[in-house]
C-alpha cells in the first residue's frame, strides 16, 4: 500500500492542515503537480497546498526548456471554479523560483 508523504506538512487546528511540496524537473513532465494536488485531496487533515515549482528547466545548451510555472497555473486552476470539478482543496497556492526566461 502507498503511502504518499508530504515534502512539508503544517497542523492548522483540528483535522486541519497545509501540505506544502517542492518540485523540479518533473513537474510537468511526471505529472508530479496533479499527483501533489490528489496527495491534498486525499489528506484528512490537510486542505490547503503550497506548491513551489521552478519558473523554467533549462537545457544542457543553457536555452529553456519548458516553463513549468505556467502550465502549473493553468493545471491547478481547472480543479477550481466549477463545482463539478471542485475537490477537498481549499486553497492552491503556487510559487516559482529560479530564474526566467
């Protein structure tokens, strides 16, 4: 049985919580947004997640290689909005780091 783990996991009150998770290269590619977003949804005692993704991955040649920021925005926001869509997910909050384009 898995048992998803958290990057970082903070006790708000009772039953609940913030899940926050860091992620790198396959962020986009791996699907590791939309397994962080269930990984929320699924929690008992977490409602909000915190998700820190990096603004661009680069190629060896130093050029970008995607920008994983966007397409996180534009992936986390079709879970909220309408609610034949809605999960157990308060609130997403999505931060970039490194550098831009």
């Amino acid at each position: 049985m898995s048992r998803p783990r958290p990057d970082f996991f903070y006790r708000l009150g009772n039953s609940q919580g913030v899940i926050a998770e860091v992620e790198r290269g396959g962020t986009v590619t791996n699907n590791h947004d939309l397994k962080d977003i269930w990984k929320t949804h699924i929690a008992a005692d977490a409602q909000h997640l915190f998700l820190i993704v990096p603004n661009s991955n680069w190629r060896e040649s130093g050029l970008p290689r995607e920008r994983p920021f966007l397409r996180v925005t534009h992936r986390m926001g079709a879970f909220f909005g309408d609610p034949r869509r809605e999960i157990d997910v308060m609130t997403c909050h999505i931060f970039g780091y490194g550098r831009l384009v």
